[in-house]
C-alpha cells in the first residue's frame, strides 16, 4: 500500500511553486508514496505541468486559504474551506497517513487541535522544534530537540512525560539517535526546583520506561547542546527558542556592523567570509526537515515558513518516514505503558 | 550624613581581595561614603592595610559565609551569622543605605527575603538583571534590562505591574534613560496572548501612571534590545537570561573552532581579534554594576560572581547612586499609586 501524505500547497512564503516543487522531487524519488494537493488548482496544474510529474498524484480544489500574517484562531474558525483546514479533514477521514505544511505555524496547530484525533491517553499535543546547537563534544550531535514551543502554554507533570516520550521516539526514529538524553528545562540542577509541577515531572521521568532521563538543564545548556530532548512547557519553549534566534541574528549583525569600522577588520572578514557560510549553512532550519507537531494519530509536519523546494523535500522525506517507523504508533504505546504505570497517581478523585 | 553601605567582604569568585580593593577604590572617590565590612576580620585587615586605607571604615567580624556553590537554602537556614545573614540584618536595623554583595544569588535573594521588609504596598521582590542587546538603531542603548530573573518564579498580573514600575524607574535614575519602553515578554505582540495574567498585567500597565508601556514582545526581540525594560516572572527571565548567555558563549567558541580549520579562515581571525576584543568589552556585565534585587524597602545589588575589583567598585558606584536619587522611595510612590487607582480589582473578596 502506497504512503499517502496530503500538502497544503497553499501555506509558506513560496507557496505554491516551492512546495510543487519540492513535493515533485520527493515524487521522483519516493516511489512508494502518494501526495495529495490541498489547493487553488488553476495555480497548481501549471506548476505540475511544467515539471511533467503527473504519476501519484492527487488534488483537492479549494481556493481558500490562510495567510502567513493572518489571526489562525480567525483564520481556522471562519474559513471552513482553507487549504489547512481540509488538508486535516482529509487526514482525519484516514485518506491520507501524514500532513506537511509550510503555512502560518499557529493555524496548523489550531487546526490540528480542531480536526484529529488525539493519541489514546494522551491529552495535549507538542509542537517539537530542532535547533542547531554547539558540537564540540563528540556526544553533541549538532542540534537537539524542544518540546513543546507553542502548542500547549501550560503542563501537567503527567503532560510533560508525555512529551518527553513523543522528542524521544521522534529522535530516536527519526535522526537515529539511540537513546535520546532527555532532560526538563528548568532553573537550576537539583530535583526539588522550579515549583511543583516540575518537581513531580522529575519524579515521574526518572522511572518513566524508554526514557534516558538525565534530569534538569538550565538555560545555557540549551544552545550548548547538553542533551538530546529539551521537555518544557509551550509558553516557556516558545519564548526560548525565539530568543536563540534573535540571540543568532543579533551577534551576526552587530559583528558584521562592528567590524566594518576598520580596514584590517574588513579584510579579517573577508578572508572568514566562507567560513561563515559554512557556519550558517550548519544553522540552516531547511536541514532538519521541519517541526513536528506531535500528540496526534496522524503526524503533522510544519516545515519553515521560508521553505524552498529542498526544505519541503526535507520535511516530506520525514513525514514519510515517520509512517514508515511507526513513530505514532510507538508513542501511543509507550505512553499507554506509562500512564498504566502511574494509574492511581493519575485518578481524577 | 554619609551613604552608609554595606559590603558582604567574603562573597564572590575573587573575595575577599578584589572586594576589598574596589571598594578603597570607591572610599577614595567618594567622601560622602562609609562601608561597613562583614567578614573575616583576619582577612580584612591586612588587605586594608596594604591599601593604606582607614578612613571611613568599619567592620563587623564573621568567620562563617555562604560559598558560591553551597545551597543557598540550607546556608541562609543554618549559617546565622554567614556574612550575607549579618549584613541583611545590618541593613534592616537601619545602620545602612544599601548593601552589595558579589556572593552566591539564591543566598542574597532568600537572605533579603528572610530579613528585609517590603516596600508597602509590594509583595513579592525582583531580582532585575541589565544585559548587552544589539546597538544597531539610534533608540537602542546597547542594553536592556530584565524584571524577574529568579526571585519570584511565578507572579500575578499585580506583582508583574510593581515588576515594571521597579525597573522602569531604576533604568532612569541609575542609567538616566528617560521615560524607559517597558513590555511584556509573551509568546506574541497581541493584547490577548499568553493567558490570563499575561492579559490582565497588559490591561494594567496600558494606563499605569508614569510607565512608557509599548506592548507584548517575543523572544526574538530579547537580544534585540527593542525596548528597555523586559518584565516578566522569574522562572522565564531566568530560563531567557542563561539562554542568552549560553547563546554567546556557544558562538564563540563554536566560530573560534570552526575558523581554525584553514589557514585563511585563521589569519582573518587574527585580524579581527582586536574587534572581537572591543565586541567582548561592550558585553562584559562588570560594565554595567550589577543587579538590583528590588521591592525592599532598602536596595540590595548583586555584584557579578566574578568581580574584579572595577566590577565591584561599579556597583558600589550604583548603590551609592540609587541612595542619593531615592530610587526605592520613588519605586513605592508610584506603586501605591498605582495600587490605589485599582484598589476595587484587588479587594480580595
């Protein structure tokens, strides 16, 4: 049976033609798989036409969509026909196995939240991020993993394990890395931190089975790359994540502004410029394939805003292969073993 | 009558010699002041000696302190006479001004709590912290600052208000930026984001007398210096303010690793090290005098643990500022104000 994948053609800087094009080489390359098109057609078949790809191919009209700098709560709730909001109607009716978009990041939460079905036992979904971390230890990998960076504000102990377990089988599945070193965000080391929540998430997490938990981690061990899985809450990963990148941009900017003051800096800069290259091409989000969002029977990827066709490429080499691991199935199961685990703690009474 | 400050002698990386010697340092500058050591006198006293300093001195032995890596929870419970324990107590018998210590943070900040009283009308204490940003625009200052980095991990909207008028009035007092631009840290610009506290501080502080208000901002803005004081409760800014500097840390050494890769790319770095150097200074916090623990009704400034002597001296510098302006007495005017204006919201009924 072929792997199904619905696109919202629709969403993203350079939708449509990037998405097209990025979707016709995952086509080319993945025989296996079939992508349907959520979109306005008299914009897509031309695109379609042009690079002569017309096997596996399906799509579904809509003329509706969701821009990037549009409200989502307005947005999914009055435009029933938006290309996200079918695209997870078709998802949800079970005609396709996994959804990839590049639109406005907040829609397609909200849509998925509105649309699917969550996994059994699980009760809030997790919007995971990859990010480009140090890599000067051999057990960095160059990048980690934080869950959740927008989807859900606020956590439960018992909702934090469960995104510990959707990082840890997404890494694990995904970027092959054996035995996540999962960790919480907090602010300081020492088990008793951070109020209660977190404490009993520490509890939990250090017998949670399949969770290689190494306990808290601070905020500067988090572009350090000192663990695979950062578990936070969605109100603190969004701020934080949102702070490495202007943290990022800041220092690239006020080097290059500073350093322009003088000749000799100049030449200096000039004689590093393709190291900086190659820097900024390690920090590239295209690389990671996108961020999923996690907690749901079918997976969603949203990949960046700003993807080109190869960053699309990424993102739907991942949500193909993510059906092919099983990676829903494997967190549904290890989360049901653990909420089994903790039954009487988790009794609403 | 003179500035009467106290000076926690045994706190910090480098004490109790760079202690000492910044603060001879701010005794020969400023005749007004008097320091009151506590600590070791048998330590003390030669150090002064060497400085061929007495004037204007005095000194309260201890041999017990709180080491930068001890928990401050236990060190503040059962180390009565621990240097930061004595001179709290020093201060809250009104013998000083202000105090300053470059001592271990949690101790400062519980040991505060334990013995100082509040400003009336305040019920929880910020501890705020000034960090490096871009300077790229006219209206940036080339720093910020941020109210809370960890003193009160969880507040409501009224404490995050109190948060803003602390900061907002440190700033133009001590760093005479006037009418500072005060915002939210939130997971987006608009009014209703983040949750109800969130929501209901932005309602407060749109028509808080004397704050210069301009809205919600998001992570990416941090670094960014887009506006002058970042309020927010203290289990974020502790989490933002260690991922900036981690942030820092990693760029650097990952830019110095990746650049000695090649000779070019080695001998463009050496051009530019004099640059880099400039770059390290404008983001060297001993610049900037460290960081008030605010809402007392006397003024507390943590020292950086690594403080040389020119660091300490700096924040001796702040301390004996924040006294002459009446920084805490302003502070609690306009928090009673504000108190008043809403006092139906904050019945507790």
């Amino acid at each position: 049976m072929p792997i199904r994948i619905v696109v919202d053609a629709m969403g993203g800087d350079y939708a449509p033609a990037e998405i097209i094009k990025g979707s016709v080489r995952a086509l080319k390359e993945f025989k296996d798989t079939v992508i349907i098109f959520v979109g306005d057609e008299a914009k897509i078949n031309p695109l379609l036409e042009a690079e002569d790809c017309e096997q596996n191919i399906e799509i579904v009209h809509t003329d509706q969509f969701i821009a990037m700098d549009e409200s989502p709560k307005e947005g999914v709730k009055t435009k029933q026909k938006a290309s996200i909001n079918l695209a997870m109607q078709i998802l949800n009716e079970n005609e396709a196995d996994a959804l990839v978009s590049a639109g406005n990041t907040g829609a397609i939460v909200l849509s998925a939240a509105k649309h699917l079905s969550m996994i059994q036992g699980i009760e809030r979904s997790g919007l995971a991020t990859i990010y480009p971390t140090a890599k000067i230890h051999p057990s960095n990998h160059g990048f980690s993993l934080m869950i959740d960076v927008g989807a859900t504000l606020h956590c439960t102990p018992k909702q934090l394990v469960h995104f510990a377990y959707m990082g840890s089988y997404y890494l694990s599945h995904i970027l092959e890395i054996p035995h996540p070193r999962v960790a919480l965000l907090n602010i300081g080391s020492e088990e008793t931190k951070g109020g209660e929540t977190l404490t009993k998430a520490y509890r939990y997490l250090k017998d949670a089975p399949g969770i290689n938990f190494v306990g808290n981690i601070e905020g500067n061990d988090v572009p350090r790359g000192m663990v695979d899985v950062v578990v936070t809450e969605g109100f603190v990963g969004n701020i934080v994540l949102k702070t490495l990148e202007g943290a990022s941009d800041v220092l690239r900017v006020a080097g290059r502004y500073a350093f322009k003051k003088r000749l000799i800096w100049k030449v200096g800069l000039a004689l590093l410029s393709s190291g900086v290259k190659q820097l900024k091409k390690r920090t590239d989000y295209s690389e990671y394939g996108g961020a999923p969002v996690l907690g749901f029977k079918k997976l969603v990827i949203k990949a960046h805003g700003r993807s080109n066709a190869k960053a699309f490429f990424n993102a739907l080499s991942v949500a193909r292969r993510s059906v092919i691991e099983g990676v829903v199935e494997h967190i549904g199961e290890s989360v049901q073993k653990f909420n089994q685990q903790h039954r009487i703690d988790f009794l609403e009474i």
